[in-house]
C-alpha cells in the first residue's frame, strides 16, 4: 500500500526497477474517511536497470550522385511517444572513438526516420530517443555508415596492389591521402562488425596480410575529423580458384579499362569467361576484357571463369561528369508542380488502387500453384534446383492472321455469329485521329485490335491457346503478353527443360510472334550444396541474361526465394510517397484526405499483392512495413489499419472466393473434414511452403 498526498496523481521521481509491479488505485472522499470508491483496474509497469539502445538504420549504403541519405531509428515500444535526435559521427583519434554534432533539424523530432540531401563523401551518423518530462534519454545507437567512393573528396584511400580481389595471405597497403597529419584506418566487416585498428601503421600507411575475415569496407579518418572515400576489399578463400582483377575506385566515363582473371601463380592469359551482371559478355580466346570507352550501362558485377572455377563478383562503378546547369534543380518549379498536380494525383491514385487491388487477386493464383506443385515435387526428389525464364513478346508482333479463318474460331467454340463478328471488327476497319474539334482523314487497318481495346486480350489468350508445356516437369503460366516456363532440374539434366526452350521457340516462329530476347530473363533457384557451372541458354543464338531476381506481374521474385528484394523496393517506393503525405499536411489537408492519399498512393504500395509474400516474411522486413504504416500515423494523427490485419482480412476473403468457386484450379486444396467444421490441413516439410497462402488461409479458416 502506497500512501499518497491527497492529489489524482502519483509520481516516481526516480524509478528502478524496484518499482516495477501492478498498480491500482481508489479514492476517498474528503467529507468522511470511511467512504471510499472501489479499486481501479490494475496496470503494470516494467522498469528496467539498462538504459534501451535503438538500433539505427541508413540508406543506401553506398552513395550515388543526387540520391538522399535516409536514417532510420528504431527504438523498443516505438508507440510510447519518443522524440528523435540526429548526430554526425566526427572522428576523434585522441579518443579512439568519434563524438557527435546535431544535424540540422535534428532535435527532438516526431517522425524517426531523417532525410539527408547532398551528402557526396563518407559520413556516419548516430540517433538517440527521448521521452518524459523531464526528459528521459536513450544510450546513442551504434555508429552506421553511408560510404563514397568518391576519390576527389579532401581525404582519400589508396590500394596497392590496385584492384578489389586478393587471395589469403596477400601483403597489401591501405594508404591515407590528404593533407592531413594524423590517421586511423577503420573496417566494417562482413559480419557487421567495426573495427578501427590497424595491425601493421606505418605514417599514413596500413600493412595487412590478407585472411578472410579481412573482406570488408575500408576507409581512412583524419585527425581533423575528416572521411575518406572508401573502398571494398575481398579475400578468396579458395587456394585454388582465380582473382578478378578490377579496379577499386570509380572509372570515370569515356576512359579505358581492362579486366583481368589471376590465379595465386599466375595470370591467366587466354579462354576466360568474363560475366557482366551474371551475363556472359565475352567467352573467347582472350585473357582480358577491354572496354575502349566505359559508359554507365557498363556498371555492374562482374566476375571471371577459368577451368570450371569462377570467381567471386566485384561491382565496378562508372563515375559520370555532369555540368552544374544540368545537375541543378530549381525548388520553385517543385513547389508550383506539387500544388498544381495535388487533385490530379489524388484522382489518378484512387483509379490505380482500384486497378492494383485486380491485379493482386489475378496474379498470386499464378504464383503460388506454381510454387506449391513444384515444391511438391521437391520432396520426393534429390539434387533438385528449379530454372524460371521469363519471356516477354515484342509489342504488335503478334499477328492475327490464323483468327482471321472462320473455321479456328469455330473450333475454339465460339458460335458463328461471334466469329463473324469478331472478324469484321478486326478486317478493313476505318480509323481517325480527333483532337479538339479537329478530325484527321481515316486510314483502313486491315488487321489487328486496337491498344486499349478489351477485347485484345482475350483474342491474345485465344492466339495462345495451344501453347502449352511438352514435359510433366514443366510448366508455362501465360499473362497476356508474358509467358513464363517453369522447369525442375533432376539430378543435373536439363534436357526436358531446354526442350521446352526450344519447343516455345519454333512455337512463336510457326505462329507469326516475335520473342523480345533483350528483356527474356532468366532465373535459377539452386540450394544444392554442390553448384555446377551454369551454361546460359540461347534464343536464335542470342545468350539469355541471367538474373538474380525479376519483376514478374509486380512482383519482385529472387533466386533465394525470399522476400527480402521485393520488401526493400517495396519500402524504397512508399518512402518516396511519405514526402508527398508530409507536403500535403503542411498545404493544410484535413486528416480524411490525408487517409484518402494514404490508402491510394502508400497502402496500396505496401499491400500489392501481399497475400503472395507476406507470410513468408521475416520479423526484420515485417518491421520495415510497419515503420512506413507509424511514420504515416504520425503525419496524419491518427491510427491506420496494420499489415498484419490487412493480409488476414486479404486471405479470408480469397479463400472464401476460392471455396465457392468449384471451377477454380485450387478449389480441392480447401477440404472439409468428415466434422464439417474445419478444413483438412496441407501437408509440407518447409517452412516456405508452410508459411505461403493456402496453409495459412486454412489455419486462418480453422481458428475464425
């Protein structure tokens, strides 16, 4: 019993966690002191000895010319009204650490995220929260860095031998330039860890004799506070596989540069395979890849292949020289184009948050009977991995000329008179140009649909009616123009699905269509411990490029089968609309057009298809989502749906679509069992496929 002053209020001055408990109150009445109310409902409060860290997040990484820095800090009981404070970390060798500068704006803020614009060198930043009054303060978080490999910033690092690969045991120099006196080198490794001293300083030089757990971000800060531009070095573990020999820095556009491939003996001199973004560029006689003049489209990965053995990849950045009238903005036009454009944003949002909603029920039946059956398989097979290529059709090749005989419509089942129809809509059709009042003179089309015209698709789907899979072990899911072939790998043979390759391929040429080989993709999914070299298939003799993940039907699928791709472009875009919600509130919109926009230009961002991928998510991403969702709270002072309740009303609703329908191909998944009451779970041996829609929307089922 806490005897307290004769006040509605009780007030711990200075909590431990002795004070943590359950609380409850009553009160007396001040005309006699036998009259009191009942006792409240109790509440408990946790009081904890250790000062709560948050843990901050930057993005990018890495920086790039007119990109913005955001940092995001994230904090235990993110609802229990915390302000932000924002610090740069400005080295201080005296101390072996760094001490902090508030950045502009940067005390006590609602929101905890913070955008930086014009950063162009090496930075690190720190957050701390506070809430109370007084105000109680968090410890400051780790240290995160955004890094530049900007080479012309006032300190730099230099690399000898010049290039970002080395093998084990390896004696290479980390040089600071500058004109500064006193230096640290500081590494972040792969492991997330930083560390700021070096084995072996000599002046301004740092000696190491490479090992592994030397693969790392490398940089230089001066005595004076200063960062150099950084640079990522990798170690190959592997005594006997090759070294790509790239640069370290930036090459800057329209200058030379020769990639190489080494082994620990020797250089290689003739039959290396060079791969550009896991793309084969060059597969000849020679040892080196030349590129005479480097220009933007030649950034990316690249990596080498001598004897079987491949090399690990290097990103090789292009530096591009852009003239200040070009690189400058003016914030006027910004102003007057948002003010101008807010109705017609807000009009088009809400058409494309009816169109998206569509496109989410049409798409993730595509993707997970795909998934589900080939797992299916999966469990029965050994040294599996499964190949997607995703096929996309030059526009206006198609070619209607088979629909144009009475006798193939007819036999797909249409009556005479809708063939006859559809024939004449499509034969010698007159077609005019208006603009105002102004018509322009007509042109007779003798074949083909108009763009926009609803009844393309279906004469599309009519078109590819026959295209269908020639092996059980593959499958082609067609989406009006994109085709896709799904094919499982047994035991290393790929016969049965570059069979199907080709079989697509005559298809398309016997039926007047053009296959658009430059955006043809494809996509390995390989968790054997043992990988083969993977030999690219050819379209007509042009290689198809190999990529690590895609966009398909909005979609981003990876070759891990995560999720973690399309989360972060996913979290990217919704960020970017943030600005737009932020610069509404401040034009004075009424909290019910900030949820309008909300639910149109940021939900509908997040939600897009979520019942294909939100299950499988991992505690990390989930809380990525949910930061733009409170971020957006604040901003319009109010509470928004969770994700979380989204995707289980979203799962609810498919499968009670899916239950009714018996013509739907997934409608047996959902049985009964002999009770009637529940349905019959599904069995799986994965946590990916136990976590994906259809078992969760029968455990959702069961328990509602």
């Amino acid at each position: 019993m806490i005897k307290a002053p004769n006040q509605n209020e009780y007030r711990i001055r200075s909590a431990s966690s002795s004070n943590s408990g359950n609380y409850r109150c009553k009160g007396r009445m001040k005309s006699s002191q036998h009259q009191t109310t009942e006792w409240s409902d109790s509440v408990t409060l946790t009081v904890s000895d250790n000062k709560p860290r948050p843990v901050l997040t930057v993005s990018p990484s890495w920086l790039s010319p007119g990109a913005s820095v955001t940092l995001n800090c994230e904090v235990e009981h993110p609802s229990a009204g915390w302000s932000f404070y924002w610090y740069k970390a400005v080295p201080d060798l005296s101390e072996e650490s760094s001490s902090y500068e508030l950045l502009p704006d940067g005390s006590g803020t609602a929101q905890d995220s913070y955008i930086i614009h014009g950063q162009t060198h090496t930075a690190g930043y720190v957050c701390r929260a506070g809430r109370g009054d007084p105000e109680y303060h968090t410890d400051h978080s780790q240290p995160k860095f955004v890094w530049s490999a900007d080479v012309h910033s006032a300190a730099s690092l230099t690399v000898s031998p010049d290039r970002v690969q080395h093998f084990t045991s390896d004696s290479v120099s980390l040089t600071c330039e500058g004109n500064f006196t006193e230096w640290r080198v500081r590494k972040f490794s792969e492991d997330g860890r930083l560390y700021s001293d070096c084995r072996r300083m000599t002046g301004s030089t740092c000696n190491i004799n490479t090992s592994k757990s030397d693969t790392a971000v490398y940089w230089c800060e001066s005595g004076s506070g200063e960062f150099s531009s950084a640079v990522n070095i990798t170690v190959q573990n592997d005594g006997n596989g090759p070294i790509l020999v790239s640069p370290v820095h930036p090459v800057t556009e329209g200058a030379s540069v020769s990639l190489s491939c080494s082994l620990r003996t020797q250089k290689i001199l003739s039959n290396v395979f060079f791969y550009h973004n896991d793309k084969l560029v060059q597969n000849d006689t020679r040892g080196e890849l030349k590129i005479s003049a480097v220009s933007k489209s030649d950034e990316g990965f690249y990596k080498c292949q001598y004897s079987g053995r491949e090399s690990a990849q290097s990103w090789m950045s292009v530096k591009v020289t852009v003239s200040g009238a070009d690189s400058s903005s003016s914030p006027v036009w910004l102003i007057v184009g948002l003010v101008c454009g807010v109705s017609l944003i807000i009009i088009l949002l809400l058409l494309l948050y009816r169109c998206r909603q569509s496109k989410c029920k049409s798409l993730f039946f595509y993707l997970l009977q795909t998934l589900y059956h080939s797992k299916t398989q999966m469990h029965h097979e050994v040294q599996l991995k499964a190949k997607v290529s995703f096929y996309i059709f030059n526009k206006g090749a198609a070619n209607e000329q088979t629909l144009n005989q009475d006798e193939d419509l007819q036999d797909l089942g249409l009556s005479s008179s809708l063939c006859s129809w559809i024939l004449n809509f499509l034969s010698d059709r007159r077609q005019v140009v208006r603009l105002g009042s102004t018509t322009s003179s007509p042109i007779t089309l003798n074949t083909g649909a108009p763009q926009g015209c609803v009844l393309s698709p279906l004469l599309y789907s009519l078109y590819t009616y026959d295209c269908t899979a020639t092996n059980n072990s593959n499958i082609i899911v067609k989406f009006a123009d994109d085709t896709t072939v799904v094919g499982l790998i047994t035991n290393g043979d790929e016969t049965a699905y570059r069979e199907e390759v080709s079989a697509l391929t005559h298809w398309c040429q016997d039926n007047h269509l053009t296959l658009n080989v430059a955006k043809t993709k494809e996509l390995i999914v390989d968790f054997r411990r043992c990988r083969g070299v993977h030999t690219p298939i050819t379209i007509n003799g042009a290689a198809v490029e190999r990529v690590s993940s895609f966009r398909f039907l909005g979609v981003h699928l990876a070759e891990d089968l995560t999720w973690s791709v399309h989360i972060n472009k996913t979290v990217k875009k919704a960020q970017q609309r943030l600005f737009f919600l932020r610069r509404l509130k401040r034009f004075g919109m009424s909290p019910r057009i900030l949820r309008t926009f909300y639910r149109c230009a940021i939900e509908s961002i997040l939600t897009g298809c979520i019942t294909t991928w939100y299950g499988n998510t991992t505690a990390y991403n989930r809380k990525a989502l949910q930061r733009v969702v409170r971020c957006a709270e604040r901003i319009i002072g109010g509470e928004l749906p969770s994700l979380q309740d989204i995707y289980r009303k979203r799962c609810l609703r498919k499968a009670g679509r899916i239950i009714k329908d018996s013509s739907h191909p997934s409608h047996k998944l959902f049985r009964l069992l002999p009770s009637g009451r529940r349905f019959c779970s599904i069995r799986s041996r994965t946590s990916r496929l136990r976590d994906s829609f259809f078992h969760q929307a029968i455990r959702l089922l069961n328990t509602s």
